[in-house]
C-alpha cells in the first residue's frame, strides 16, 4: 500500500467514527418514567409540559384552550363524561384551569373544541 492509501483509509476512518458519534448523540430518547412514554398517544394539542409529567401521574391541573368560549353544555357534558374538571373561577379569555384525569388526556385532545393542553412554565 502506498502513502496516499493510508491517508484515505485513515480519513475514511475518521469520517467513520465521527458519523457514527453524530448518530447516537442526536437520538433524543423518550423517557419511560414520563407521560410521553405512558400516555399511548402523541397529539400536537398537548404540549410538552404535560408530557413531561411523570408517568404515574394520575391527576394533571392543566390548563385548556377552547376554540370557543363560552363553552356550550354539550362541551361541559363531554367533558364530564371524560372526569375532566373545570375551574369556573379560573377562566382566562379562551382558557380554563382544569383537573383532567391522566387516562382521558388522549381523548381529550381527540376532540376538535380543544386546542390545547399546557401547565404554564416560569421564564
């Protein structure tokens, strides 16, 4: 083998390993001790605060985001079928605090009269 053979095996090598190094650190894993891995469903209405959670969570105090406000009584009666709870005391233009058991997040966020589901963050 001559010089410029090394040189190109060892350059190849080199690209190599940093490849493989680049794959496995972008790989965002899910975690199995959180919502995102226990709750069996992905929706772009729940927003990763809540997926964040752990998983035996049981109990979520999220606020919801109603397309419209207010909400009629066929909206409140879906709700409480799911043992979803609303604050009436908590609404703030289209959103309201609510107590949602954690096997109906799913179904809630299936519905079109929910935006979204989020805890607020501190900046």
């Amino acid at each position: 083998m001559s010089k410029n053979d090394y040189i190109v095996v060892s350059l190849l090598a080199i690209a190599l390993v940093l490849g493989l190094i680049f794959y496995f650190t972008n790989k965002a894993p899910v975690e199995q001790n959180t919502l995102a891995y226990a709750a069996g469903c992905s929706s772009d209405k729940i927003d990763a605060s809540i997926y964040s959670l752990s998983s035996n969570t049981s109990l979520i105090g999220a606020f919801i985001s109603f397309d419209k406000v207010p909400i009629s009584d066929d909206v409140k009666n879906e709700l409480a079928s799911l043992g979803v709870y609303l604050r009436d005391d908590s609404w703030i233009f289209d959103y309201a605090l609510a107590e949602i058991p954690t096997g109906s997040l799913c179904a809630l966020a299936d519905y079109d009269f929910v935006t979204s589901v989020f805890i607020p963050q501190k900046n």
